[in-house]
C-alpha cells in the first residue's frame, strides 16, 4: 500500500520546485468542497462567499473523487518554475479530446453514480466541449477565487520555496523529504519516496525527476502521482499557511521608524518571512515603485539581502536586519 516513487542516479539531480497558480484554483475549488480543508481558510472563504455562491461548481466537484483518479489533463505540471495561469490554461485548453475522454471516465467512475449523471454523460458524448467548458469553468474560478488574493498565496508559496531549496542544499533528500510532510518516508538505500496512503501508486522516474510543489490549499494533504507521460509530481502543503489570511505586519516600533523613516521600517518588519517587491505591496497596501524605493535603500545599508527565483526576485533580512527588526542586539541573532 502507499504511493511510491523510484529514484535512479539521473534523478537525483532533477529535483526541481515549481509554482502552480492553476493547481492552487483547483484546491482553492476543492476546499469550497471539503470541509476539511477549511480550517486555516475561514478569512478567506468569508470573502469569497458571494462570488463563490455566483459559480456552478458541480461539473469540477464531480472530477474530484474522495479516493481515486483525478483528471491529469485538467492539471498538466507546470513547464517551468514560475509560470502564469494564462500559460497553464492554454495547456488545459489544447488536450486531446479523446486522451480526455479516457480520462473523465476515469475520474468519474471513481464517485458512485457519476458516470451515469446527467453532467458525466455529457461530458463523455462531447469530451471537445467538455474540454473547453471545464477550462472555461477553472478561467472563472481563478478570476473569483484565487486572482484577488494571488499575490498573497504567491508570496507564501515563494518563501516556502526558498526555504526548501536551501534544505536541499544543506543536507541532500532526506533533509528535504524529512521537512516537507509526516506522511513522506525517504529510503536512502532504495532510493524510494513513500507516501503513506490507501490504494497504490508505483512509479520510476525514469531520469524525469521529481516535481515539487508547495500549495496553500492542499492542506492537511500530500498529493503525489500523475501517471506517464506527466513528469513525476508532488504536491505538500506551504509553511505558514496558519498566519496566511492573518491581517498585515504590525506597525513598526516608533523607535525603528525615527531611525530609518516609517515606510522602510514598515517594509523591513514586513519581511518575517522572504518576499517579493509585488508581494510586499499587497501586504502593506502600498505601491510597488514605493515598496522598491524603500528596499533598494534597505539592501544599500545591508539590511536586506536579494536571491532570484525563477522570475522572480525575493527579499529577506540579513542577520543586522533581524536585529533591528526584533529589538535585539547583533551579538543575539544566531550566525
């Protein structure tokens, strides 16, 4: 029993991270359908209670069985480490429809009375249209669901993806895998990832590697699988996720802000956790050229130090900006 992934020698070395702003629509539908995943995601499911009330889920809620296959098509792994949903979407859009309809079936078959539903059968007699009609569905998801919020998630799922990569490069795949979720078990000597769940899932990657992604909306779960030609994917929940919808920074302490003038102090507490220019902007309502400003004279002092990730560039305090952030003394912050 379990999901198992086979690593060979080429593997080991293809280990990348990815974000998916189509994957986190698709939980975030999800969560709308299982309650419980909504415990961390009250905040949020209060703000979206009327646009979520204007949508007819039912034709995605109907692919996402409670055990079972769900459809690869509608959630291609992404090609590249940062990635828009507008890119994703075009994938979804250009499926096979036949490939498709094998899939659907699939999926449908795994939830007693699908297949034979009114909305199963259409799906199955037209899989061309429900190929545009569930990618057209997933398009008005994230436009009122996840988009609002996405600089956010986006932040969150930055920080999460640094702080792992640095795991990784610290101690290998164990300190990797020990860190990501309880349910993961790393054997060293069989080169095997296992995910502790029911039903079986055994796949070899094949000198593909294996794609990491952390998900604000997958919560309690890791989701592992996809079945060739897909690239080998693993889906865990971000760090963080408790203070995700928490409101903004606390105001800087005075005394922090007469040093270096309120906005930098406010952009300097701000960054508890690594960040980007536009993530910053949403968390403190301010505008990115501002925010900019401030963390180009934040990395001149030294407080701030930059690191690239995919497209993007994240901002994290260096130990003298701890120090000032927290109130304690240089000689406090562990080196």
């Amino acid at each position: 029993m379990g999901f198992h992934f086979r690593f060979g020698p080429g593997d080991l070395l293809r280990c990348r991270f990815s974000l998916s702003p189509r994957w986190e629509t698709q939980e975030a539908v999800r969560v709308l359908l299982r309650p419980q995943r909504q415990s961390y995601h009250l905040p949020w499911l209060r703000q979206v209670r009327a646009a979520a009330a204007g949508l007819d889920l039912r034709p995605l809620w109907l692919l996402m069985p409670t055990k079972g296959h769900n459809p690869d098509f509608l959630s291609p792994p992404p090609l590249g480490p940062s990635v828009t949903f507008e890119e994703e979407l075009a994938r979804v859009r250009a499926a096979d429809p036949e490939a498709a309809r094998e899939d659907l079936r699939r999926s449908l078959a795994c939830t007693p009375g699908a297949l034979e539903s009114e909305i199963g059968r259409r799906m199955l007699a037209d899989p061309a249209r429900a190929v545009r009609e569930l990618a057209d569905l997933y398009e008005r998801a994230w436009e009122a669901l996840v988009a609002p919020h996405w600089p956010r998630l986006r932040g969150l799922l930055e920080a999460d993806v640094l702080f792992h990569s640095r795991r990784l490069a610290a101690g290998g795949l164990e300190a990797l895998f020990d860190g990501l979720h309880p349910d993961l078990h790393w054997q060293e000597d069989t080169g095997t990832l296992t995910i502790d769940k029911h039903g079986h899932h055994d796949r070899t990657l094949d000198g593909q590697g294996l794609l990491l992604m952390p998900s604000a909306f997958v919560w309690p779960e890791v989701v592992g699988g996809y079945d060739p030609p897909w690239q080998p994917t693993l889906v865990y929940p971000a760090r963080g996720i408790g203070a995700l919808w928490t409101a903004s920074a606390s105001p800087a302490p005075d005394a922090l802000a007469h040093l270096l003038g309120r906005g930098r102090a406010e952009v300097l507490c701000a960054l508890h956790e690594p960040a980007s220019t536009t993530a910053l902007a949403h968390r403190l309502g301010l505008a990115p050229s501002t925010v900019s400003t401030h963390l180009k004279t934040l990395r001149a002092a030294g407080l701030l130090v930059p690191s690239r990730h995919g497209h993007q560039v994240l901002y994290e305090r260096t130990p003298l900006g701890i120090a000032l952030a927290s109130g304690s003394p240089t000689g406090d912050v562990p080196v």
